[in-house]
C-alpha cells in the first residue's frame, strides 16, 4: 500500500448538517446553465436533490432566494407593505384590498407564511 491519499474534506453546513450540498453550493447549482444530470454527478447527489435546490422546493432559507412561487397571490413587495401597516390598517382592509382572505394577512404578519421574507 505504497499509494496514500489525502481524507476527503467536506464541509459541514451548521443549519443542515447531514446535508452533502452547502448554501454556496445550492447558489451555485441555481445560477447554473448545466444540466441537472451534470450537476448531480458532479456534486454526488441524485438528480432529483439538484432540481428541487434549483427549483427551490429544497433550501428555501438559502439566503439570497428570490420569489419564484408562481402560484403566489402576493408578491414579496405587497407582503412587505402588509407587515409595515400592521398597527396602521386593518387586517381585514388590508385583505380586502389584496383580495386574500383576513386569515391568509395574520399567517404573514404572524410568520406563518413568506417566512422567509423578514
């Protein structure tokens, strides 16, 4: 065994440490032309954990994420301008307004959705 090679290094993301890709590295595979295949054999994971971190399906707090959800009844500007008028208007105005229901304006004031607009 004259032939020594160096321990493999992988670094170690502290939000998800049992995963194989960090943030730089899901940044990277989303600025990509490269097909997913490509990308997959070259990162060491399956086809489907490079679409869904493309996609974002994975790796929502990845930070720089933009709004890529086309089902959205709001945009990240409108939800924005919800949780600033929070003490001004009310929630049902407010949901009148953007024609959302009085519950889907408490779950973005409260954080239960578009958390990670802050």
């Amino acid at each position: 065994m004259g032939c020594s090679t160096a321990p493999i290094v992988q670094t170690v993301d502290f939000e998800m440490p049992r995963s194989k890709l960090t943030h730089a590295d899901v940044e990277l595979i989303r600025k990509s032309d490269a097909r997913v295949k490509d990308l997959a054999m070259f990162y060491g994971v399956a086809d489907s954990t490079i679409s869904n971190a493309k996609n974002g399906i994975t790796w929502r707090k990845t930070p720089g994420k933009k709004h890529n959800n086309k089902r959205a009844k709001l945009t990240p500007e409108q939800v924005a301008w919800v949780r600033e008028n929070v003490d001004g208007i009310t929630q049902r105005y407010m949901a009148n307004m953007l024609r959302v229901s009085q519950g889907a304006i408490s779950h973005i004031i409260n954080y239960r959705s578009w958390r990670w607009l802050k």
